[in-house]
C-alpha cells in the first residue's frame, strides 16, 4: 500500500498521489511567483514550496487539485517540510477523488449517528428531546460532515459530530459518577453546542467564516434557531426548560471573554464547558504527540497557550497499550 | 412647597411625607429586630435605620408605602443619613400615591416618545424601519417606563427611553460630523440596543433581574425578538441589512468581557457602543456632582472605576451657564 | 431519629445536640463579650451569636464541645444562623463524641482505601507502583483522614481520599476513551497529587497551615517525599520516569499563578489538572444546590469566581433521578 | 487629470509621478541590496520593493524625491503593493514639490484657524482664554501643521489641528446637550491636550521623536507651558482654575497605563478624554473602509485592538448619502 | 519611665498619657454617638472605641489632643485596641505637646540634613547640583518634617528625608559597585524624587491630599519646579542634562500604572525606581515585623500585596544582631 | 593587537579570527542551503549569512569551529551583522581554542571562589553554614563556569558565580543598612538561589535545557538538593532554620506567575528576590548600553518589558567615571 505523507522519514525521497489543500500565489524576493502549498492526505498536511511558477504552473496547481509529487522530505526550523522536483496534475485513472486525501474522523457518519441517536433517547425531558431532534434533522448532513473548527482541535471532515460524541461520552461518565448531575439537560446541551458552527462556518473544505459567523457568531446562531424551534413546535419558550437549555448553549465557553454572553449559572452548563475543554485539549496534545517522535517535543500548541509537550521516551511505560500516533 | 429630602441641611429637623423604596427587616447586635430602609422622593433617596422594630412595625412599614416621617438629617462616613425619631402611615387625605415620590425621567413620556419618533423617521432603510416600528410598538409601555438599569446610571423611571433620547441626540451629531457613517442604521440599533432589559428585569419599581434576564441576558434577549420580527414581516433574517442590525445590538457593550458575543466589526457598532457609555457616564457624574458641595468631591463612583469627582469651587468659571444640581 | 441543623424551617424552634465547631470571643458594640460560633453536625454548619457571655461561658463554650442548644432557626442577609435561647455542655449520658457531629466523606475509609488499592494495581510501570505504594504507606492514617482543603472543596474529614478516588474514576472514563492516554502514569500522579496536604495542613479538625505549609506549601512538600522515597527504594531519581511522575505533582494547579513551579507539558498532567478543577467544582456546586431551595440561587461560591448557581424549580425535569441534595 | 494610486485597480499599469515617502536600503536573501519603498500621493501610500539597485539608484531614490514610475498594481497577502517596472527621477518641467504629494487635511490652515478662533471666543474664563491664546500663538505654526501623530489617525500635514477641531465641534454638541458641562473648560482642555506633540515630534514630514518627547512625552511638556504661560501672564499656578486646566491635559488619556500621571476626576476630563478616542475611532475607521471594497472587510487596524471592519456590501442602504470613501 | 503603648502586654491596665491621633464621632448601633479613636505615642498607635459620648466629650476629645488614659489593653480579631476605662484632658503640668507623642524619624533633621548635603557635595554636574541645591532650600523645612506617605511606608514625621537618605545610601553602595552608573544623575534624581509630595500633602500631621495633589500629583508637581528653577538659573531646560533629570522623576514609578507618565529609558532611571521599591518595602517589613511576635506572622501588608511576614521563632539565628524592634 | 568584533565600524573591512557560536543550516527563497551564522568573542556577538552553503561548507563550518574570517561590517535593520566574503577553517599555528573566543565573567574562577568563601563564612548559623558548604562543593565546578542564563543576563562563562557575587556584594550593603536584616540566611539564600541552573542546563556552551530542567525546574531541583543535604548531615528537615532556607530559594522569582511555587513571606526572601531582579537589571542595561553609541538607544531589551534605553551623549556629565562601555 501507498505510503503516506507522515510516513516519509528525513531526507526520504516522496513519491506518491497527494491533495493541494492550499495553493498560494506569492512573489519571491526575485520578483519571480511561487506557490505556497500544503500537501495533504489523510495522515495530515505539510508545507512545501513551488519556485518561478510559470502562468501555466499557477492555473494547473490550484487547491482541490491531486497531484503526483516527486520529491524529498526535509526539515524547516524544526517542522517537516517537503522540497518538490517534480510535480504534475494527475491523469485518468490516477487517483483524482478528493474525499480520498482528506483527514476523516476516526469513525464514519453511520456510526456516530446511532451512536448519538442513543444519547437523545435519554434525553428524557420531552421539550429538549422534541428541539433536539427537530435541530439535528434540521442540519443533519452539515453536523455530520463539517469540522469542528477551522483549525485547532478536531478540524477534519466529520470533526464537529466526533467531538461532540466525545463530550456525550464523558458527560455519561461524569452522569453516573455525580448522580445530581441532570443528564437529560447535560445530553441535550452537548449535542446542541456547537451546532452553530454549521452556520458560522462555509463548509468542511477550504473552510471560511460567513458573514453571518462573523457579525453573529455561532453561539447566537444555533440560540436563535432554538427559539424558533419553540415557535414551530409550540413550545412556551420562557419556560424553565427552554431557559435552561438555551442557556447550557449560551454558556458554554465559559467565560465572557471567551465569547459566552452569559458564564454558566447552572450546574450542568459549567460541566458542558469543561467536558468541551477537557475534549479539545486531549484532541489537540493527541494530534500533536503523534506527529512527534519519542524523547521529543511537540511543536507550539497555539490554542493551549502556546505550550509544547513531550513525548515520553519509553513507551514501554505504558505497558500493553496501542501504539501512540497510529 | 414642601422640603425635599436633598433639600435639609445637616442636623436640620426632618419633617414630611416619604416613600419607603426599601425596608428589610434585620437582626441587631442586641438581638432584637430593627428596619433598614431607603426613603425616597424625588429628589433622591437617603437611608436610615428603624430600631427595635415590634412585629406591627414590620407589618407596617413595608417597602411601598407612604410615611410621614420626623426625624434629623445626619451623616454617616460622609455619606447622609436620616435619623428618625417618630415614623407613622399616612392617613386618608394625606399622600399615599407612589408615583409622587419616585425619581423620573426629566421629560415625561409622550415628550420621549414624539421624540424618538422622529429619529424613526429618519430610519430610511425599510427593513430596520420595520423592524423597529414592530418592537417599539410590542415593547412600548414598559419601553417607556423602565429605568435603564437597577442602579447605577439612568435608574430612574423612564429612564430607558430617556437614555436612549440621549444617545440619539449624539448620534444624530456625528452623524452629522462625519458624512460616512449610516445614520439610518445608527439609529436604528440606539433605538433597540437596550430595549431587551423590559424583559431581563421585573419591572421599574423594585427592579430585579428575572431568570431569563440572569441565564439569557438583555443582549440575546432582544436579538431573539429582532430574528421573530423578520419572520413575522417576512424579512429574510439572513440578509445583509438584518444580520447588520443584530450585530449593532450584540456588539453594543463593546468588549467581550462586557457580555457581547462579538466585538464591533462595523464602524457604526463601534460608535453606537461609544456614545452609550459617553452617556452612561455623562449622568452618572452629573447626578453625583449634583449631591456634592462646590469645592469638595463626590462619592466613588463604581461603575467608573471607584473613581470620585471634584466639583469646583466657583461655578462662575462657567459663567452664565445653569446651577449645577437644579 | 433526631433532626439535623439543616432539616429545621425558616422561624422553627431548634432543639437538639450540636458540636461547637468555632467558638471565638468578641467584643460587642456595648463593650460586653460575645461568642461568635458555628454549631455542626453532619449536615452541615450554622452560625450563631451567643451575647453577654460571662467568663464562665467563655470557658465552657470552647471549640470542640458539644452542646444542648435551644434556639430558633432564623434568616440573616439571605443566609441561614440560629438565634441562641439557651445552651448548656451535654451531661454525662448525653452525646459527647466529637466524631458523630463532624461530617464525613460519603464513603467510609476502608471502602475508600479497597478502592483506590484497585487503581495501584493498575499502576503498571514498576517505578511508578513502588513509590506510590511506599507513600500511601507513610502517609496512609492522615491521608484517609484529611480533609481536601480547609474550606471550598471536600473541606470534610476523608475529604482528601474521597476526592481523589473520585479524580481515579473520572481518570478510568478518560483513559478508556482516549487510548494514547497512560493510565499508569495518570492513576500514579492522581494518587500523590494533594498527597503533601497532610503535611500542609495541621489535621482533619480546626484545620490551620504548618509552618511548612505557608513557606513551602503541598506541591513542593509531595515532591520532596517522592525524591525521598527514590533514594530508598533506589530508583535513579534522575531517570525519565521518575520525572514525569514529579511532573504530574508539580505541575498539578495547571498555571503558575495557581502555585505550579511548572505548566503541563505532558498530556497526562494536562488531563490530571483537568480533572482535579472538574471534581473540585462539580463538588462545590452540588453542596451549594443541595442547600438552596428549588427555583432560587445558592450562595455565591468564592472559589468558582464568586458566582452562584441556579437550582431549577422543577426536579421533574430530571426523570427517575435521585433527590437532590439527600 | 492624472489618476492617483488608489484609482489603479488589481493587476493595472500604474504609470506617474509619486513621492518616496520612505526609502530603506535591505539587503536580499541573494546578497544584493534593493530598496523598500513607499510610494504616496494624496490619496494615500503603497509599498513596492526596488531590486537589485545599484550604488547610483540608492543615491538617487531617497525618502523625499519625486519620481515617474511604470509598474503595475499587485496585491501581497491581502494588502496592495506597486511592481516596479522602471523609475526614475522627475526632470525639469515635471512635478518635483513635495507638498503635490503628500496627504493633507480635509481643511486648509486658514479655514480651521478661523475655526477654531471662534471656539477661543467661547472661552469665557479669563484666565484659561489667556493661556490658551497664548499658546495658541506661541505654536501657531507648527500647530497647523503637524499631524496628529505619527502614524495610526491623522497621520497627514494638518492633522494635530483638524483632529483638534473636530474634538471642538463634538464638545459643542456635548455641551449642549448636557447644560451642567463647563463649556470653557471643555474647550480650553480640548485645544491644548495634544499641543506638546508640537515638541515631542521631530516635525510634519518623516516624523520621529524628539529626546524631550521620549524622556518627558507630549502631556507633560505642554503642562510645563501652561505653568510658563501662567508665571509670563502673572496668574497665580495654584488657583483652582489653572489646576483644573492642566488636569484636562494631564488626564486626557484617560488611564495611567496609557500615559496620563493621573486619571480623569473632573467631569470635563472624562469628556474631553472620550471624544478624544471617538474622533480618533471614527477617523481610523473612516481611512481604512475608504480602502476596502464594498462587502469585504478593512486590514486590521493596530490601535483599535488589531480588529478589522467590514464594510458593507449595499451602500443603498444608506439613503442619500454621499459614497464611502471619496 | 513610662510604659508605651506597645510596651503593654495582652490583657494589661494601661495607664499614661497619649495624644488622639484621629477622634471620629459616628453613631452606635443603639443611636447614641461614639469616638472611634486612635491612640498615639512614639512606639505606635492603637485604635479604642469611646462609647456613649455626651456632646462634651465630643467636644472634648477631638483630634491632636493629649488625654490621661485608664483602660485595658485587649485583642479585637488578631489586632491590638485599648478597652476605655476612663479618659480626661491633661492638665496644667501634665504632658501637652503633640510632638512628644509623633513618631519621629529615628534620625533628626539637622543629622539627616547633613547626611544628604554630604551627597550633594557629590553631585559634580553643575547643572544638577544648582538645581538640587534651589528646590532643597526651596522646601526645605517641609522637606525634613514632611512623612513620606499619608500612609504605608515611612509615615512619620522627618520620613520624607529619612526614605530619601537612604535610598542615597543604597545609591551610593550600587555606585560603587557598578561604575558604569552616573552617581550624580543617581543622586540628583533620589533628593528631588518625591520632594512635591511636600506640595501633595497637606502636611505633617492629620496628612490629607491638596487639590493640587489630586489634580496634578506629585511627580508633575516637581518636575514644574525644576522646570521654573531652570529659568530662574538661566539653565537651558532643553538641554540634554536637564532632560536626563526630568526623566529621573517622571520615571520613578517605574510603570505608568503606578503613575509614571513614561516608563524608565536611562539606567540611573531604572536604578532609582528600584531602590525606591527596596527601601519602601524593608521599612514597612520592618515594622510590620517588629510589632509581631517571635513564631508569628504580621498583619498583613496592603501595599505590598497584602502578604503577611514571618517573624522567625529563634532570634538566636541571627547570631550577635540588635533585636529585631528595638 | 588584533582587532575585536565591536571594534569594527560599519562599513569597515573585518579581517581576523572569530569563534562560530552558531551555525544552523538553513534554506534560501531560491532552494539552496545556507548557514545562520552567529561569530563570538570576547566583545560580543554579531549574526551573518553564509550563502550557497555546500555539503563541505555545512560539514566544516560547524558550531564550536574557530574560524579566519574577511568580510564587511553592515547593518541591518539597526542591529549590526557580517557580510561573509571569505571564510576558512584555521590551520594548524592559528588560533583554535574555543576558550580564548568565548565570553568570560570580568572575574577569574578562584577571584570569584575566594570572595564567596568571605561570605560563606558570614553564615553564622550552623545548618545553613553546613548545608551551602556541602551544595557548593557538590556543584563546585559547574557552579564556577555555567552562564546565568541561556540569554538574558550573565549569558557568559562564569555568569552564574558571578552574578552569585555580585547579588552578596548588594546583600552586604543592605545588611549594613538595616540592621534586622538577618545576614546569615540572606546569604545563604543568595548562594544557592540559582544554583539549580547547573542542573537544568545543557552546560556553558551551546546551552540547552535538561528534560528535568523542563519538567521539574531550577527552583525545585536544587530545593530537592537540600532536602538530601539535610538527610545526610543529619539535619532535621522540619527546623524552622531549614523551613527558612528553602523558603528563600524557592520564591525568589517573587511572583507565582515567575515560576516561584510561594511567594516571599519573610523578610529576607523579599530582598533577595529583589536584589536579584536588580543585579540583573544593571547587567542587562550595561551590556546593551557599551553597545550603543552616546546619544543613540539600545536596542530593545526583551527581558526588560521589550525597553530600549537612551546612552546620553556627553559622558563629561558623569565627570571623571571610567568610560561606559570598556
């Protein structure tokens, strides 16, 4: 089977299929135009550059393209990067689907569909099951396919329906070891919490804020479509419950200069927001550590204070464990 | 014409007819219960306690009631205090209306309403006219009669409708000042930006904050009204004009930290947020220095930092310009 | 069976046996000494005046003792106390164990120590077990014993084990659901990581900081019995994974303003101090709720940034869930 | 008439006469030196990298020469930037005055010096209408022609007086609107505040700090005229009246930490200080969406916390209103 | 010889004469008026209250006189305070000077005036030398009587020339040891560093802030007068060595959040701002220390961020040194 | 003699030889390897670039190589570099010892041990006396040859002993100064407080952290060290006089957010932080000041708060002072 990008050791000649996933034109400090390019498949992406990139060049390599790349992997300031020798367009009966390069979450859509479905069969309070189900309806195809963000933590095709089975999963667990926890509310708030996103965000490749994300915001965004999910379902939408859930969502990241007009005031919201932290975090060092090798530390996590980490030399000590990183 | 409270002088003889806008029974040193009440007119309001209160006293002089009250005009850590000697309910043909001895706005309500009316006028976009028409119209007794918060700034009856008179005159003079800002848009958002508080407090007299006000907020309280309005006027709620409106409202407190999701990103926004607070803090230094003595400073002011204010000396250095404090 | 501090209404006569779990001697406004106490048992603590206290009662009523105490349940600025009518020392045949009326963790000791001796042998690496296990040993009486902290979180007697099962089992969630994750070395940090408070603090009764604790403090004090133990056990203090394991205490709060000498930089210390916040404020906030009555707010809590948290009027939102608060 | 630099669209031969406004030497990646350019015209400046220039060309192309240029329009990751294709100097009979090309206030000198008379008039406390005459005289000149600061707003010839007179215009409505502000006082404060700049900046073109600017800054050098002006006019430096005048400059920024040794404590202080900011907002806003297309956003502008603004895409909303950006 | 105040052991009969440093007549619980007071000697001051105070006691008992008090000395919350037993005014031939009961700098004037002139000597750039020598005849008495704060640090009289004598000697021993430094600039800039304090305060005794001081501020107020200094010795205030001072005491703050209008930018500046820091904190260390007992800790100190200190148990680890409070 | 690297004036032609500090391999715009180059002496370092590196070139011109240099002195964007015009390995009879190139403390290994020793013998107490014996023999010779810092401050040969030193010297001052300062800890704090650096750097060359430095830290990793040095000099670890020792140490760094896991609570500790950050400071401000020209800045200090500081012009102020910079 072909190698992957992150299989290439230092110095090793690449030579395989791969996916433009950004293609920039710049002007060298010659005066002569050149890409900037990330190459991607679904081990992840690195950098490279394309010099004196003639008009031709600039047509053919553009982003959503798949190419086949001959070149050497090599390092810049600590971060791998690939020198290019030969690069063309692919021909029939190449690879050419993009779906094929792209970072995928771990499990498929089926999957975490029912895997969520049996989440909102215990959302056993019938206000927040009715909105719940009405709003997963709603953008079923966008939850299920976009990324959590557009880059940071879970930002793979499939990233935003993965992290939020990731919080359901710890909010079980935190439900039956605190049993005043109110896990019909706790279940409802994470499914609905970053289902904004859908909206704030262009789509799950080559991902851009809309308008609507930038002047809104996705936290107002999915709060409004509650409140019209109340209206269509005739749901009295000052109610306790609709409150209470609306709130879980309006609260979630925490603190008000993290974008939450209200920092939470129950119980249940402010365990959503650390499930949501705990979750992003252990994505991100997960993703990092595995693209570092033992004895090493990671690069600079820019959403975690810019913190490195390190990657323990002897995995030995983690006894009868999977491998890290595969 | 009868003494206001503001009006006697440090150990001058109180005697008159006050509200009690605050009476909380409380427990002494000694054990036994005594009253700490505010009384109020319309010149401001001054506390004071009532010591060993029997169980009648309790029933008695509750919050909203009228009394005549004797006492003496006090100071207390520089701050005055009343001490009272006899206090007793009013009897018939005596005052008991309320209304008589609550702060209100300096014009009365169909003085703000003409007012603003016209700056509606002036809205020429037609979505934002509609949409202000529809909610000044929904909202508009309470519009007129709230204060513009609890305490603090504009904490008066009608003082939401007076504060937002006052942003609209500022408005009106930069619009005026610099071609380029959109005045149709400007006045729009100062019209609704705060309208959301009729529905996060109780009401104008013993405001407090309800549980929509503490777990939503006045900022997604109103948007949520602005996104029913479109689809009762079938106004595309996606549109640029409207996703420009809800973006006035929730970015008016201007920093995140301040409880706006998102921080200015239209030059209009930016402005509306900086005349609320020039106006927030223009009544609250006027309203302190009002009750301070030329040549001496006035209370710390909290919602400005702690910070006191000198009021000077000779107010002929204003020449012929009105009393300060009439 | 007899009523607990808190199972007594608003105005209803109390009558029963109390610990004097503070007791100071004050000097009231009139000149004459007072003692400001707080009555315990095991639901809780409730604060009372005791007035005109002779040099007799000053004696009697020390700290410690348990007491008959007729009284009255009152209210005072929104927080429960107990107006005092009459308290005498208990009598020979009366309760005098100081143990019956202090509360405790949920669990007993021996269930706590079976518990946590299922997550040792889970400690696979064999540096990691030898250690904890000589630790556990040397501190096992005080650590069982301990409060958590003095006040905020798990401030009972055991509270110290009972919060760090509670960490090993939300640890057990997370480890099982992020594979890369070493639960060795996880389990391991969450065993030792408050460890050094029995050496902070001065015991599970009227708790006050060592000298040791106030100029060194538990993080560092943990951290040198680690360093200890390797020299006995002879394990290459310098080795990596003795490092790591003094990772995880030392860096434990998470940020150096919270008393860390070092931030994360290992994923398992990053999820340890997760965790620890989690437990910490998931158990604040439900000994608040379980105090505040439905459809009003708890007290605010000074640890979780001073805010207070709602309690929902209607349980029945929570389907075939446990009473809150029981 | 000749087009100017911002009427050149992406990928258009630019081909005119232009001021070298900044000229650096750099040496490139390949050894050779190339000059860092910016070009400007009245209607702003765009930056442009010379090549490979020889000893001759840096003699040539220094800051302050005129020169044709033949180019093209290019953008650079989002900004716009000029391709040099020739350029030399200008010769004989072609345009060579420096004030052609360089931004100017919207105003001329006289027009806002007849201005800002009328404000002096309104002074009305003899002793403030003295000083500010005064120093009105002393920096006449430079007054008028200073920019307002070096970069950020009203970087541009008139700058210090056209941001002084637009501060005056808004002081006016404030003062009318609120009848208790000290108009006087207003006044004086806002035509001194920024006055010192005359001495902390080197002067109108390449603008860099003066000694006295670094080691002392503008609030305090002009506070150490007021105290001359008082001591040449014989008026007594410890009368209220000068105190309160040098605190409308010494507080201007409203907090310590952005330069002001203290914070605003009179009414009239705070007021200056936030029209201060206003008209600086608004003129950076106004600059940087004149540079954006319709529905795209500005470049980030640094002072106002790197955020960017967007520009809306149907100007029709804005009535009758003359078009953005001319 | 007499006892002191805090020669007085817990529990003790005080019996002597002290001066009320403060007297304040506020209203008791009951309604009838106390003097909460303030009593001074030379070793410190304690407060005490004086209950059911007739008007002639008011009268009576006010600030700056001398009482012969009978009372006790006790503890109110880890404080000391006097209970009242009996106070009458002194009479003829009992003690009545005021200055016999301040706390005075441990130097007096004339040795503490000889000690700086020896520093001046030192100061061998004319210009600076002139200068010194004009604003210390200028304000010279006030100079060596004034504190050097209203409160915090070195709070007595003679505590201005005593703080500044010793940051000369700390001045003169980094001189020494690192001779890059400009010890004249160093030693200019320590006499005038907080000289216009003796324009801020009011004065020596019962220390309130001039409006001056609160308009101005200290650091302007001298800077002023170097300037006029300057004009009154023909020194060219623009020259490079008059800046170099100027700097030295606007930058003394060292952060413009402690009211430095420009951060330090020469070394002798950087130097000066942290010996200032030094000496502030070792005086009020040491005093703080000095009323704590052995094994104790002190109150805590607000200005230093309101940590407390250690007072070690066994003095006898300090070998042959002076006891600590003496 | 020959001609040091600061020695050279811009433009002038260099010619002699130099040690490499760094030699990264790094590459071009134009696809070709180069060398980032920094050349050490004993004056300083200055960065080049050496273009068109080939294999031999990146094999020869390692790290820790001597080498004879022909190039140019140029100036890049205000800091000085090379420009490489020749460059070679030095041949047999040429300088290679790496020592004669590298940066030295001003004072030789047995100067700075014999003056320590005095202060050793000032520790009059006999743990403290026993334990710094102990640790500065243990880490004698590291101890006398690691730099302070990896950058920053004392970034030299010997650093650390002799900003050890340089710390007693200004402890000693102080001492004399304010008699309760008790000595013997000061100077026991002062020795030991940075001699963790020898554990957690690399050494004084090419200096990097250890993973204990990384994970554990200077603070603690030489706390640790007392801890053992009590254990085997029989010292019991709980005595007040050891709590004491090991609170200097561990919060001399002064603020949590510095990495001090306790923040000074007593007296000693606070000046040794203090005088810390002074020495530092002083040496910081020194280094880039001999740097600069007389009346030009130095570049901007980053451990500073990113301060540039001003060198005045006429040294003649500071009279007959060595010349800065020598």
């Amino acid at each position: 089977m072909a190698k992957k990008l992150f299989d290439y050791q230092l110095d090793e000649t690449v030579d395989g299929y791969f996916l433009l996933k950004d293609s920039e034109v710049r002007i060298a400090k010659n005066g002569k135009k050149f890409l900037a390019i990330n190459f991607q498949d679904t081990s992840g992406e690195i950098s490279a550059k394309f010099w004196d990139a003639s008009d031709q060049d600039v047509d053919h390599f553009q982003a959503g393209r798949v190419v086949h790349l001959h070149g050497k992997r090599e390092n810049y300031q600590g971060n791998p990067q690939i020198k290019i020798q030969q690069m063309r367009l692919t021909h029939a009966g190449e690879p050419q689907d993009v779906q094929q390069f792209v970072e995928h979450a771990p499990l498929n859509s089926d999957t975490m569909q029912e895997a969520i479905n049996q989440y909102v069969f215990a959302i056993t309070e019938p206000n927040w099951n009715r909105i719940v189900r009405r709003l997963l309806t709603k953008y079923h195809d966008d939850f299920f396919n976009y990324p959590a963000a557009k880059k940071n933590h879970h930002a793979f095709a499939g990233g935003l329906a993965y992290h939020t089975l990731s919080i359901l999963k710890l909010a079980q667990a935190v439900s039956e070891q605190y049993p005043h926890v109110n896990r019909a509310l706790l279940y409802a708030g994470a499914i609905l919490h970053d289902m904004g996103k859908t909206i704030e965000m262009s789509g799950p490749v080559s991902t851009t804020y809309t308008l609507a994300g930038n002047l809104v915001g996705h936290i107002v965004l999915i709060d409004e479509q509650i409140v019209e999910a109340c209206q269509q379902l005739k749901i009295d939408e000052q109610s306790e419950s609709v409150l209470l859930l609306r709130h879980m969502i309006l609260a979630h990241h925490g603190l008000l200069e993290y974008g939450s007009p209200v920092r939470p005031h129950i119980m249940e919201a402010e365990i959503l927001h650390d499930l949501d932290e705990l979750d992003a975090s252990i994505q991100m060092m997960q993703t990092s550590i595995g693209h570092a090798e033992p004895g090493t530390y990671t690069e600079r996590i820019f959403a975690m204070d810019g913190r490195n980490f390190y990657r323990p030399l002897h995995d030995a000590t983690k006894g009868d464990q999977p491998e890290q990183g595969d």
